[in-house]
C-alpha cells in the first residue's frame, strides 16, 4: 500500500537548520524530531506533515544526484518509504533529524547510481563536451569523441569515479560512501584517470 503520492511540483525554502512547511513557516530541527518520533509510532498524518516539510529538500538532493526528474521522484519515493521504515531507529540524541534524513536519502542515491549498468553511464556529446571542458583547459569540442575512447580505456571503477564525478557532481566524500572505499583512495582514482584521460587526449 502507498503511504502517500509524490508530489513533483513541491517547493520550499530552506535553512541550514531546518525545512519550509507547505505553509511557509520554517519548522525546526526540533519539531522535525518530534514529528518524526510521531512517525515511529506510525502516525500517517505526522508522516505526510514530515513529507510536507522535507519533501522538497530530499527532492532537490536526489535531482542533482540522479540528474533526472523521473528517477529522482522514483528515488524520493524510496527515500520516504525508508524513513516510514527506519523512523523506529532515530535518536535525537545521536544527531539532528534533518541530518539524519539526509543521509538516508544519500544512501538511496548512491545504492541506485552504484547499480546502473556500464551503458546507463554513456554520455550525450553535450555531457562529453562539458567533461571535456572541465579537463582541458582549451574546452576543444571536438575532443568529444577521443574523449570516449579514453574513457573506454579506463579502469571501471575509475572511469566511474570520474563520471559521477564530472557528469553527476558528486564529491570525493560522496564517491567514497558509494565506492565503499577511503576518500584517499577516489582521490587517488580520480587523478590517475584524469592523467590517463589527458596523456590519452593528447596522443
């Protein structure tokens, strides 16, 4: 049974601590642990007023990672079906709420992106042109395709690296918590690729 239907038009403003309600007014970190412990108890109203006030903000965090509204709204529905689920495991004295729900909706994202077969990750020659123009300081369009040549060269795990990276936007922290690897290690990934990708280049 559906707990509630995504509402893809959701909008909000929001501070650092905390979330916008439906209404405009700013709900804190407190109340959203309170409505949340309301949630473990398996209170749907508390959990579509939890949807109300967070909703846009787990959306915004799963379009800039997946880049693309359906699968972002797939993936917020994940995210609130898990947070109905896990709700029971918060404690307000281990950290803030909005935190909390953040990095469930991180994990959701990352779980989907690390689980995209090899041809889900193959580029448009815009995207290429745009990685393009963040390795070579010359943005040379028409590396588009020599860029995917090298990229077939890389390493797996390092030309993946490099797509979420460039193409996705996602940072070394948040590689590391989808790669299941030390930081130090994507940063690693990334540059020996980068130099591989620029030897390749210039062949």
């Amino acid at each position: 049974m559906k707990l509630f239907q995504i509402d893809p038009y959701l909008l909000g403003p929001y501070t650092r601590d905390g979330a916008s309600g439906g209404s405009g007014r700013q709900v804190s970190n407190g109340e959203l642990a309170t409505t949340l412990e309301r949630v473990a108890e398996g209170d749907r109203v508390a959990f579509r007023n939890l949807y109300q006030a967070v909703g846009p903000k787990l959306f915004s965090i799963c379009k800039r990672l997946m880049r693309d509204q359906d699968a972002a709204q797939d993936a917020l529905q994940d995210v609130m079906v898990r947070i109905w689920e896990k709700s029971p495991l918060f404690d307000r004295a281990r950290g803030d709420a909005m935190g909390w729900m953040l990095a469930l909706a991180r994990n959701v994202v990352f779980s989907r992106l690390s689980e995209k077969p090899a041809a889900a990750l193959s580029l448009s020659e815009a995207e290429v042109v745009a990685i393009v123009e963040r390795l070579s300081a010359a943005g040379d369009p028409s590396l588009g395709q020599d860029l995917r040549r090298c990229l077939g060269g890389l390493k797996a795990e390092h030309r993946r690296c490099v797509v979420m990276a460039y193409h996705y936007g996602l940072t070394y922290e948040e590689l590391s918590a989808m790669s299941a690897v030390p930081v130090g290690t994507v940063k690693s990934w990334i540059h020996r690729a980068i130099g591989q990708l620029q030897t390749c280049l210039n062949q």
